[in-house]
C-alpha cells in the first residue's frame, strides 16, 4: 500500500501502536504540514499525528511523522518504532513550531 493510500485512511480517536505493539495512545489530531493545509497535498517532511495517552494526572502528548507509519488496519495504526524508541526520542514530545497555538 502506498504512503497515501494509508495516510488517507487514518482518523482521529483511533489507536496509535509502536512495531512491538504497545498501545502509545489515540488520535487526537491530523497535522498536514505547514504550507500545504490539504490531506491531498501534504508534505511528509512536516505532516504528523498528535497522539494523547495517559489518564487524569499523567498526560503524554506524542507528535510522529507520517514517514513513520506502516499499516492501518480497523481501529489501529502501527508505525516503525517500538515503544522504547518513541518515549526516547525527544523530537516526538515537542510540538512542532508550525502547528498553532
């Protein structure tokens, strides 16, 4: 399946699962990228999904890349990285800077 084809099938509420299949969290929101503003038009250098887990008191606010994603499948998407490679890399904990307030 093509990067668009599983692109175009991801939802917001839906799981977001590391290679290794730790639940990372739901889909909280779809970023397209900065200039292009469109689903049909994004560019994959800055297009990500923002991922929330955690309950009341232990937020955890995730943004990965949309070159991360592997496969989705029903209520699912998988990406590349295991789930202790996702909590180290820090990139993925700060919100990009074209996303707005």
């Amino acid at each position: 399946m093509s990067q668009g084809g599983v692109i175009d099938q991801i939802r917001e509420g839906m799981e977001v699962l590391s290679s290794d299949g730790q639940k990372l969290g739901k889909i909280k929101n779809i970023w397209y990228g900065a200039a292009s503003g469109m689903s049909s038009a994004y560019s994959d250098e800055e297009s990500c999904i923002e991922v929330r887990s955690g309950g009341l008191f232990s937020k955890e606010t995730l943004y990965i890349p949309f070159r991360e994603i592997v496969d989705v499948s029903g209520n699912n998407v998988k990406i590349k990285a295991d789930a202790q490679t996702v909590h180290k890399n820090p990139a993925w904990h700060t919100k990009p800077s074209w996303i707005g307030q």
